[in-house]
C-alpha cells in the first residue's frame, strides 16, 4: 500500500481494526486493511470463475439442443430412486 495513502472506517470497523491488533493478529491497522482486501479481491475472483463456469455450462446445454425425455424421471432412475407418483 503507498505511504501517506488515506482511508476513512466507520467506528464498527475501526474497532475490528483496533481490537485485532491489539490480539496480536496484526502489527497495525494498515495490515488489517491489506488483509481485507486481499480476501475481497480473492472472493471476487471466485465469483468471475463461478460466474464463467455457469455461462459455458449455459451455452453447452443450450448448444446441445432439445431433450425430448422426461430428464426428471432419468435422473431418478439414474440414481435408483422410485418414480414419482402420479
């Protein structure tokens, strides 16, 4: 993080800071920042993934084309559950 670089926390979040730094958990406040953000940033990243795994999942079960079975009754034949009452 670039020195002189200013943030502005709620009370709440000054308090986390606070009170994790003085558990020992961290040396200053800055550090509880950097790691905040480095978490933030790594859950972001899971989310694009997630997000780009369920748009090719999207496109390759649109690109297969209709399926004319009952997928429901398969699926639970698949896994060798009774048929559905009806």
């Amino acid at each position: 993080m670039a020195a002189g670089t200013v943030f502005t926390a709620s009370h709440r979040f000054e308090e986390i800071a606070q009170r994790l730094v003085a558990a020992g958990r961290y040396n200053s406040q800055s550090e509880v920042l950097e790691a905040a953000l480095d978490a933030l940033e790594r859950e972001e990243c899971d989310e694009e993934a997630k997000e780009a795994w369920l748009e090719d999942a999207l496109e390759a079960g649109f690109s297969s084309g209709v399926y004319e079975g009952d997928a429901f009754a398969d699926v639970r034949r698949e896994l060798g559950l009774s048929e559905r009452p009806r």
